[in-house]
C-alpha cells in the first residue's frame, strides 16, 4: 500500500514508494535537492537555467527535455556523448508547493543543441550563480588552510536575504527582552536561521547572525537578563540518502499522487456533486 501523500500546500512522502516509469528521480528533501544541484555543478554542469512547471505538466515537460537534449540519457550514453564532445544535460526537478515543481536544467561545456536554443547562465561566473529562488546562491569558496585549502563549491543565503536576517537580527536582539512576544520575534528569527541548510557557505553565515544576535543583546540588555543563544551550529552530515529508499520516488509516481489528492480534495469540498473539471 502506497503511503505517500499531499497534505495542503506541503508534499508529505512517506517511504513506501510505488514504482515508477520516469527517468526523473525526485530528491526527498530540499537539502538533498541542494546536494544533487552542487554535486552535479562540480562535476561539470556549470551551465543551467532555471524555472517553475505545474504538476499536470511536469511529465510532459520532462519528455521534452529528453527528446530535445537527451535529459534523460543513462551513464553509458554519456560518456559517449563526451567522447565525442557533446554537451550532457541534467534535469532535477523538486515540489515546490502541491501544484507546481521547480526545475533545473544543467548542461556541460560541448557541442550540443541546448547551447544554441537556451538562454543558460554559467554557474562560474558571480554574476549569474545557480540560484535556489531568492534564498540560496551556488558559490566557489576559498577553504582555510586548516581545512586543507583549496577552493570548493558551496551553498550560502544570498547577499539581499542575509542582509533582510542582518537587519532583523539586530533589531530583535536589541528589544526589551521583559516582554514576550518581542521574545518570541527573537526566538522565532533564531529557529528559522537554525534550521537553514547546513552547508559550510550558510553555516558561516549562521554563525555570523547568531554572533550579531548575542553580542546586540549584551550590549542592550542588563547583565542578569540573559537570553539562551544556540551552542553550537551543526554542520550538515552528508551521509543522508538523496532519493527515497528503497524505491526512489519517480516524477509519474508524483503526478499521480498530485492528481489523485486533487480529486479527493473535490469530492470533500462536495460529497453530493459530481465533480467538473471545466
């Protein structure tokens, strides 16, 4: 019995997953979808675009992407095709809400029809880095010597949304702390930085706000009003699984599932009518 599901404008997949047909793997979470969007980017597609598709037309769309640049195409018939200096393209794909998913499209350097029909930014340039919305951007970070050197790729928030959590860090931290609901903007701001993706880019600048937050309270508040501030950051343990197991969750498998919550949905809001798609 398939135990996954569309609970209001939040996807809700349990683990037992049906089997699927599409070449499209859905990740299990947002972090996982940032996994795979790095790792891809590394190993070489630094060229992508991207954009949101409704439900109903997902599947559509990534036979599309397949016919057109091959999206779909399995190891074997990439590595041909970089032999032979074609361009590979990838296509993720991850639920936005329960009526539309986000989709990214990413190719390697080559030869290739991709190149000449899309209009695809490159992930190596600062001025047009791999964005998730107006939250995440891809970058090429310098590690410290400590950790052994180098420069790798990473996720961090974006400059005009750290700045927005800079600006209401400092002022949250710097209310009255006697009185509760300026507690709980505090201890609501707090939670929502903590749970960001703990990627090294966003941990840094976790820890950055959190440091905002602490050192504006000292300073505005008495010594005997303490606030509790986190210990510790987490870093992100990579070891999680990306795709749903044992039976990755495949993007007909979703459709189906979008589709069939839609129609109960109907029928509650009216058990007594037929219901009429026009």
């Amino acid at each position: 019995m398939c135990r996954c599901r569309l609970k209001g404008p939040v996807m809700q997949i349990h683990k037992l997953v049906p089997k699927g047909y599409s070449y499209v793997k859905i990740p299990c979470s947002k972090r996982a979808t940032m996994r795979l969007l790095l790792e891809v980017v590394q190993r070489g597609s630094r060229y992508w675009a991207s954009g949101v598709v409704p439900l109903g037309k997902a599947l559509g769309f990534a036979d599309k992407m397949h016919a057109i640049y091959a999206a779909g195409a399995n190891q074997a018939q990439r590595c041909y095709g970089k032999s032979k200096g074609r361009a590979n393209t990838t296509l993720i794909m991850y639920p936005d809400d329960g009526e539309r998913l986000r989709f990214w499209l990413l190719a390697t350097p080559g030869n290739g029809i991709i190149h000449a029909r899309e209009k695809l930014q490159d992930a190596h340039n600062s001025r047009s880095r791999l964005l998730w919305g107006d939250q995440y951007e891809l970058i090429h970070l310098q590690r410290p010597r400590t950790h052994g050197g180098g420069r790798g790729w990473t996720w961090s928030v974006s400059l005009e949304r750290y700045a927005i959590l800079e600006a209401a860090m400092r002022e949250h931290s710097s209310r009255p702390g006697r009185d509760p609901e300026r507690r709980d903007d505090l201890r609501s701001l707090v939670q929502g930085v903590m749970r960001m993706p703990g990627f090294h880019g966003v941990r840094q600048q976790q820890i950055a706000l959190l440091t905002l937050g602490r050192e504006t309270w000292s300073r505005t508040h008495a010594a005997g009003d303490q606030y509790p501030w986190p210990d510790k950051v987490p870093y992100l343990d990579k070891s999680f699984f990306c795709y749903h197991r044992p039976e990755p969750l495949r993007l007909d498998v979703l459709v189906r599932l979008g589709e069939g919550e839609r129609l109960q949905v109907q029928e509650q809001a009216a058990p007594d009518q037929p219901w009429d798609p026009t």
